[in-house]
C-alpha cells in the first residue's frame, strides 16, 4: 500500500495527517469546495488552495506510479529486468529520475552505437572506458564506433545528465535570433522587442518567455537555450577521466561527442519545456485570479434595466429586462437621432427603469454621452458593463436555447445587462477562457488551463451560494457535486413541481442521492421556504446544532458571541472551525459576500487618444492584470498601462498587492505614443 501522503506533506509544507485526511475526502469523491467548508475539523482548516494544491501532487504521483508500472512491464519483456533494477524503479519517486532509469532501455530507432555494437565494437568500448595504460591497437573507424558506444551510455548514466542539469540550472542562457527573411515582415514586427535576446533563462519573467515562444512558434524567431560548454565537459571530465593515457584521450573525444550531440539537445529540450510549464503555471495563475475577481464582481441585483449594445453604422442595440431578467422588449436607436430619443424615453418610462447597461465596445462613450443627455432623472443609474466574451455567448448554443428566435445583436444586449444584474450567473455560461483577462491564454497547457479556471469558476460559485429555485442549469452545474445531467434535473424538477420548499426536497431529484445531496445542499439557497437555515450556508447535517445555538440564552445577542461560548458545542465531529462558521451565518443569514454595484464616470472632457496629454489625472476601471502590469480603460477606445513600477512607492512584485480587476481608480498620463497606440499611466504619482 502506497503512503501518498508522506512523499506529499515534505513538497508542501503540510502535516501528514492532513494530507492522509484530505486524500481520503477526495478518494470519497468529496469535492474541493465541500472539503475547504464543511470538513474542516477532518483536515486541520486547509484552504481551497491547498486542498487542490494536495489533489494536483496526489494525481501526479498517480500518474508516476502507472507510469512505472509501463516501464517495468518494458523492460521484463525485453528480458533484462533484474531484482535491483526493479527495486531501483518501485523506489522512486521523481519523474525525472524515472525516466533517466528507463532510458537504457526505451525502444528507439537505431543509433550510431547500435551500428557499432553490431559491428562487435562493445568489447572495445569497455577496454577505453577502463583507460588501462596499455595502448591500444585499433583503426581509426573501429575507435569511431567505440566512441559512439561510450558517448550514448555517458548521455543515458545518470550521474552525467544531473551534472549537466545542474550546470544549465546555474548559467543556461537563453538566445533568441532573427529567421532570415523576416526583417521587412510587418507582421513580425510585433515580437520587435524579441529578435535580439540573450538572457539567463532562471530571470527570465513567464510573460517575456510565452511571448518568445509564440514568436518561434509563428516562425518569427529561433531559440536557443546552452549552458556554458567549458564547465558541462568538465563537469563530464571529472566523472570520467582518470588519466593522461590514450584511452582517456578517446573518452575525451567521446565525452565532447555525448555533450554536444546527445546530451546538450536533450538537456536543453528538458529545460525548454520545464521553463515553458513554470511560465504556464504563472499565466494561468493569473488567468485564474483575475477571473476570479471578475466573478466576484458587484452585482446590481433585481432592477429593471434597459441594456445597450452601442453601435454607430446599425445602430445601438436596446434591451428591456425584468428585475428578473427576462426580455421584455428590444429595439434599435442610432445616436444623434431625435426620434431615438424619444423612444430611449418613452422605454424608460413604460417600463420603469431602474438603471442602464451599456456595452463598453465600440461607440460606448458616445451612447452613454446620448443617454446621459437624454435622460435628466438622476434616478436612474448608469453604468458601463465589459463586453468581453458577449459576442462568444450571443452565438453558443446556450444563447440559441434562451432566445431561439432572437438574432445574435438581442442576445448579445442582454447578456450585457444580465451581466450589470448579476455578473456571475451571466459569466459562467461563456467558456472562461474567451471573458479575456487572461495571459497569452492561447499559448499555455490548454488541459491545465481549462482545470484551472472550471476551477476558479466552481470555487466562485460555491463561494457565493446559489438561490435553487431561481438558478439557470448553468449555474447549477459548477454547484459540488452536481454537473450538467443533474443541474439540468433539478431545473426540469422545478418547473415540473414549482419551487423547492424545502433543501430536503431536493432528494426527490431524479439521480440526487445522499451522496451529491451531501455535497451540494450547503451551497444551494431557499429564500422564503420553511425552513430559515436552508437560506444559510449551515450544512443540513448541522442544523440540529445550528437550533440548539439559536435557543441558548447566551446566544441572545448573536454579535456578542466569543469563541469561548462555543466550546461547550464542541464534539468529536463538530469543532471549533465548524461552529464559528455556523455562528457567522446565524449573525449574517443569507448575505451575499459580493458588494454592491456603483455608479461610475468616466472624464467628459476626453474620447479619443488624441485628447490626452501627459499629467492628464483621469479617472478609469482596471480590465486587465499581468505580472508586469494592469490596463485601464480610461474610455478613449484604448487602455493604458500602469507599469508595476508606477503602481507604489514601495517595491511589490505582484499588482495585485495594490489593484483588482474592474477597481475604479485615478490614474496619470505619463507618456503616449500615438503611432503605436500605447498610453503609460501612474498610480503612485496621484496617491502621493
């Protein structure tokens, strides 16, 4: 029996215990959002990154322990397994070290040393390799062969591949050079800044690194990734060498050989690829944290709103949703048109609007110029909503089963006002990858990255708790434990039946057993039923605590409630963990974590790039954060960047210890380049 938890524990800093109790959870089929709330006394309070930080090096050890299973069945078909080499295999546990094992004996095509060994030329190899000091008699072809022999066992011996390994660590430098031809390329010249490179790899940021390989992979460049020569074949010399004879002069001829054509290729393709999983690792943590925050956005809440998608040719496409967002109307105005503000008016009355969405795409600051100048009621908020992965959802098949007989311009509007009513519920019907707040999102592990953010999004979600009887299938689906079959039963269940009165109710769900009830009653919501606690993230396997609590007379004033008045609630089952969460429900039932929606405005004064002007102090909205920076949209159809060195006057090494995603803020005009469209922007030299 394997004990995962022991080779675990040391990678990520955790107790035993907790690693053992949190594979034994997802072993269940516990999911990482269930485990984090509800079975914190069983895995000492681990977060969700943690927990997934466990389920990520459990499956990786998975993985190595199949694989190690291939490779022993390989090399006992070939006859050559022997009970030191099995022993060596079921020992470890390094992918790397693994393969270095293997490769003596993975099939491959025929090499130089298979010639030679066919030739009879093994017993000469081993003679040089012993470098007596007898000389020995040989032509120069047969010593050729010899030298093939020792050059690819040298580059299959371990001890050799981890002294180069250990000699790229320290000084591989990354070289990048210009593809003939390409010099007058227009389309080249984007990647301008990555013709010329030569940096150690260990420095080089994951966002200059994902540029460099899209530039290689489009054709634009070459790269080069070389350790410094001189110490790799010493390094190799001090394995090997032991005399000044002429067999050692042979071994160095064959230890040069292994280096430059065996070893150094293959070294450097491990290292291309290890440098190119670390930067996938940091773009995709980035991808995920900005979605994130955008998940997390405030929701406006039920208001009847009157969404916009500007347009200047077609015209501005107009919806008209219910507090529930339901479509009630649409139409098209154009700007600058009398009649079209008399139909914006006549919407705005009829229906009773509350506030307006408007896209932030093309022509967004003209119509919310328009509707501002339209409407004198101060009443009615207006707010300027992302249109990122709108046209992705007004053309899904989603979109299509929502409004079958509505073109992709009505759908595409109400996606941007579903979104300023609740964001999260609106979002998660679009593939997140295509919300755009990503990091060269196109050019990372797209298995890893598809994880990372379905992910985020079910953490979001289960964060946030959804109200059952109001909930799309969509948004059910990332509930834990749930899934499109059953998300879509619970829908088809509520129509069929009328809104669940109760969380117990949900069992009489086609293919809900006790099992995904477990996992998934606490994160679904009932306003109004029969029972208050099921509008609370209480667990239902808690309630009978959760009452207990409500009744107790020192419980009377729930805000003035210490931990210590909770030890005596405390079992072998219930802890300190659980009962303060049940505590911070009973004192905020029902709340939603996400703030309220505000009014924002961009500078009347400015439209267009053309209208800025270094020390401008402008107000914007943060779309975007990279490890090197955030974008601001500004509303002058182009976001500027603030740099991370223009963000503090301190030095932080990630924009997010200073901004978030959609954060207003003021920022200043520090540069602008009109050819290149590009604006810099300041945020520490407005906040000192």
């Amino acid at each position: 029996m394997i004990n995962y938890s022991e080779h675990i524990a040391p990678i990520l800093g955790l107790k035993q215990s907790q690693v053992s109790a949190t594979i034994a959870l997802l072993d269940e089929k516990a999911t990482i959002p269930f485990i984090a709330r509800y079975r914190k006394e069983k895995t000492g309070s681990l977060d969700e990154v943690q927990i997934a930080a466990i389920s990520e090096q459990y499956n990786r050890l998975q993985e190595l322990v199949a694989r190690k299973q291939t490779i022993l069945e390989t090399i006992e078909e070939q006859g050559k397994l022997t009970p030191e080499l099995k022993q060596q295999i079921e020992d470890c546990w390094s992918a790397t070290d693994l393969e270095d094992i293997y490769l003596p004996y993975k099939p491959h095509k025929k090499t130089r040393a298979d010639i030679a060994r066919e030739k009879g030329l093994q017993p000469l190899a081993d003679r040089i390799k012993k470098q007596y000091p007898e000389p020995i008699k040989a032509s120069e072809e047969d010593l050729q062969g010899a030298r093939d022999i020792i050059a690819e066992e040298v580059s299959q011996d371990t001890k050799a591949r981890n002294a180069i390994r250990r000699e790229f660590s320290y000084t591989a430098i990354l070289t990048t050079k210009l593809v003939k031809g390409k010099e007058n390329d227009e389309e080249a010249q984007k990647y301008k800044d990555y013709f010329s490179v030569s940096e150690p790899l260990k420095h080089i940021s994951s966002h200059r690194l994902l540029a460099i390989r899209r530039a290689e992979n489009e054709g634009v460049i070459r790269v080069d990734i070389s350790a410094d020569v001189d110490k790799c074949l010493d390094k190799l010399d001090r394995l090997y060498i032991r005399n000044a004879t002429f067999s050692a002069k042979q071994m160095e001829l064959a230890l040069e050989d292994s280096y430059k054509r065996l070893l150094k290729p293959s070294i450097e393709n491990e290292f291309a690829a290890s440098s190119k999983e670390e930067a996938d690792t940091e773009a995709i943590r980035v991808f995920a944290n900005n979605l994130r925050q955008l998940l997390l956005e405030s929701p406006l809440g039920q208001k009847r709103v009157l969404a916009l998608d500007p347009g200047f040719r077609t015209g501005c496409k107009m919806v008209i949703l219910s507090a529930q967002g339901d479509l009630l109307h649409h139409d098209v105005i154009f700007l600058h048109n009398l009649d079209s503000q008399h139909t914006l008016q006549a919407a705005v009355q009829k229906y009773g609007i509350e506030a307006i969405a408007i896209g932030n795409g093309t022509a967004s600051r003209e119509c919310e110029e328009f509707v501002r100048r339209t409407l004198t009621s101060d009443n009615i908020a207006v707010f300027v909503v992302s249109e990122n992965g709108a046209s992705v959802y007004s053309a899904s098949k989603i979109a299509r089963d929502e409004f079958p007989n509505e073109d992709v311009t009505v759908r595409g509007a109400v996606s941007i006002g579903r979104r300023l009513m609740d964001p999260l519920a609106e979002l998660v019907k679009i593939d997140p990858k295509s919300i755009g707040v990503g990091q060269y999102q196109h050019d990372v592990d797209q298995t890893r990255l598809k994880e990372a953010l379905n992910q985020t999004v079910e953490s979001v979600v289960n964060y946030v708790g959804v109200d059952v009887n109001t909930a799309s299938p969509y948004l059910l689906t990332y509930i834990s434990g749930l899934g499109p079959a059953l998300a879509q039963n619970i829908v088809t269940y509520r129509s069929e039946n009328g809104p669940f009165p109760d969380r117990k109710s949900l069992l009489k769900v086609p293919k809900m057993g006790a099992k995904t009830f477990e996992q998934c009653a606490g994160f679904l919501r009932i306003a109004g039923g029969t029972e208050p606690l099921d509008n609370t993230a209480v667990h239902p396997e808690r309630y009978a605590i959760a009452k207990k609590m409500m009744k107790d007379p020192e419980f009377s004033n729930l805000q003035m409630v210490q931990s210590s008045n909770l030890e005596k609630y405390v079992t072998d089952e219930v802890g300190l963990p659980t009962l303060t969460d049940i505590l911070h429900e009973l004192q905020k039932p029902s709340r939603d974590p996400r703030t309220q929606a505000e009014e924002f405005r961009f500078d009347e004064s400015v439209h267009s790039i053309t209208d800025l002007q270094v020390g401008m102090v402008l107000p914007g909205i943060v779309t975007n954060i990279s490890n090197f920076g955030a974008f601001v949209d500004l509303g002058v159809h182009k976001d500027g960047l603030i740099h991370i060195s223009e963000m503090a006057n301190r030095r932080i090494s990630d924009p997010n210890e200073v901004l978030s995603l959609h954060q207003k803020l003021k920022v200043k005009v520090i540069g602008i380049d009109l050819p290149r469209q590009r604006i810099q922007l300041s945020l520490k030299q407005v906040t000192t």
